[in-house]
C-alpha cells in the first residue's frame, strides 16, 4: 500500500489520502458531526455513489464491530486504523477556527500570566487530531510554550506534530510533544506540571464519568481547562423544512447512545468542574455555514441526516428525499447552515501542581 505523503511545512496537514487508502474499505462506519457514527458505502474506482452514500471515507472514527463510538484516547495495537480521517479534520479546520470563541481568550490569558515562574507556559491537547487547536491558540498566546499533543491515533499524531505551530504571538519558541493515553485514567498526576488543558470537539463523545475525570483530573492539578466546539443539540437550517426538527431531535438522540452525553455534555462539565471548585465560563461558538464552505455543509448534512435514519429507520425515505433536497440546495449556494456549539472556560483554583 502506497503511504500518504506527508508536508514539512508547519501549518499544512496532507489533503487528500493515497487512492489506495481511499478505496480500502467498501462499507464503515464513519463518523459525521459531534461524533455521530452512521453506516456509509464507500466509491471505488469509477463508481459513483449516490447521495446519501458519498462520504469522506473516515470522515471520523472508523470503528469495528462491538467498539464503542468515542474518542477515548485508550492505546492500541499498530494495525488499529485511524479513527479521523485528514481529510475530514482539514475540512471543518477552517470553521473551527471561526467558531471558536475569542471572547474566553482575556480571562484565560489574565490566568495564564499569573502563573508562578518564568519558565513558560505547557498545555495538554486531548483528541488533539491533526493539531487544530495548537495551530489555532498558540500563535494567539504570548510567551514560551510546550504543547503535550495527545490522541490514540498514532497517524494523527504524527500530522499533529509536523504541522506544529514553531511560535506564539510574541515570537517566542513553541515546541511540541505527542503521547498516546486515555483520558478515562487521566490523573492530576498525569498533569503534574500543565499550565492549561485543551480539547476540541470532545466532550460530547465523553460520558459522565470521563467528563468527572478529566475535570477531577484538571481540578486537581490546579489548571485551567479551555474545551471548545461542543454540541448544543440545536441547528438552524435557512430556508427551513418541516422535517428539520425532526431530524434534529432523531440526531441528538443517536449522540446520547452507548452513555454518551451528545448535546448534554457541557451542563454536565458545568457540574464537575464547579462542584470541584473551578469558575466556569461559557460561550456560543456556532458554526456558519453558507456558499463558501459548501463542501462542509454536504459532507456534515449526510452525516447529521444519516445518523437520524441510523436512529429512527421509519425516516429513511422521507430523509432521503429531504438530504437530496438539501444537497442542491447546497450546491447551489442556496443554503445556510447554523450548528450550535459551546466553549466552556473552566479556572480552576491554583495549586502547587500549577506551573
């Protein structure tokens, strides 16, 4: 099998898989938006699939018989496959960085120059992918930093790392590490040293008891938590249909399977964090989706759509008349998208584990 070509260049992850790895599997189960795991055909060479069916192959977790869809950064064996494809982490890049809430930078910065000692500032990134979120905070971060990279996807690491940012908003030196773990164990230990917790898009694949140990985890170790792109269970679709909320609600109850929080996720870190003491700070951080990033909203509505059906089969055949309607609409730049998502900033009480 032919590998991916990988770039040198900080700030660019490769952006398209090998054909090989493209066509490797006819049919997964593949990941759409907040982690939502729908059963998806794959295209070979010269097929053209039909509209329901074309997906970024592993556009998220591709997961095996009897795992459970998370993203639990447990280890795993060399042969394990990626759980997130490039592609997909490339493609929503951009309007995680426009979603993403700038407001939760001041309070986060005023704690973050408070810190004892001179040394700079280590952040810990879980479910880090690709790096989105380092490409995205250090450069707007003054001083030193070193960024602990962690996912259980090995390749992502590696892309995670290359594509490093090399310096923070002053200029100073940003350096990187990567670690394979899971955030089920992830002790106050284990961050002995962090001056800040990061994660994107990862809280509402967690269940409550994950989302107890990391804010025990965070708590414990005296150091703020910045945990952004959450989902919020709601979407607004411009110009509307009457089968949206109904597809809506079929979604959200698929993102609550296996104990999964889905849409609940950041009233239930509300909880954890503030019950240990941490101030918790909230902020809308939506997507908006309009003619620019069309490729996007089709990729996302056939994984929110698919997800729906996957819950509730009786909707397959008016959804799939309603996602063909969409599509083109899409296409045709007809079509604005607005998926509601949370930032929580949590701050919690400095200790001596604080660096």
């Amino acid at each position: 099998m032919r590998k991916t070509a990988m770039t040198q260049q900080a700030g660019k992850i490769p952006t398209q898989l090998g054909p090989d790895e493209a066509v490797e599997s006819r049919s997964s189960m593949v990941a759409g938006p907040g982690g939502a795991f729908v059963q998806a055909a794959v295209a070979g060479p010269g097929e053209v699939p039909g509209e329901a069916e074309h997906v970024i192959p592993g556009a998220g977790p591709t997961l095996r018989p009897g795992e459970r869809p998370t993203v639990r950064l447990r280890d795993t064996g060399p042969d394990d496959p990626p759980r997130y494809a490039p592609e997909w982490l490339e493609l929503r890049e951009g309007a995680d960085a426009a979603a993403r809430a700038v407001e939760l930078l001041d309070p986060l910065r005023i704690r973050l120059a408070n810190l004892p000692g001179k040394a700079g500032i280590v952040v810990h990134d879980l479910g880090c992918g690709t790096g989105s979120m380092g490409r995205w905070l250090a450069p707007r971060l003054d001083g030193a930093q070193h960024w602990i990279l962690h996912d259980r996807d090995p390749y992502l690491l590696h892309f995670a790392a290359v594509a490093a940012p090399r310096s923070g908003a002053d200029g100073s030196r940003v350096s990187t590490e990567t670690r394979r773990g899971d955030v089920g164990r992830l002790t106050p230990d284990a961050l002995a040293g962090a001056s800040l917790v990061t994660a994107s898009a990862l809280l509402d694949v967690l269940t409550r008891e994950e989302i107890d140990t990391l804010a025990a985890a965070c708590t414990g170790a005296g150091c703020p938590a910045l945990l952004t792109l959450s989902v919020a269970g709601r979407v607004d679709l411009t110009p509307s249909h009457p089968l949206d909320a109904e597809i809506a609600e079929a979604f959200n109850a698929h993102q609550r399977l296996g104990g999964l929080l889905g849409p609940d996720a950041v009233t239930a870190a509300c909880e954890a964090f503030s019950e240990r003491g941490a101030t918790v700070r909230l902020h809308p951080s939506p997507w908006r989706l309009g003619p620019t990033e069309s490729a996007l909203t089709a990729q996302w509505l056939r994984g929110w759509v698919g997800a729906a059906v996957e819950q509730r089969p009786e909707l397959r055949e008016r959804a799939d008349r309603y996602l063909s309607e969409r599509l083109a609409a899409c296409a045709a730049g007809e079509l604005r998208v607005v998926v509601h998502h949370t930032d929580l900033l949590a701050l919690s009480r400095p200790t001596g584990g604080a660096s």
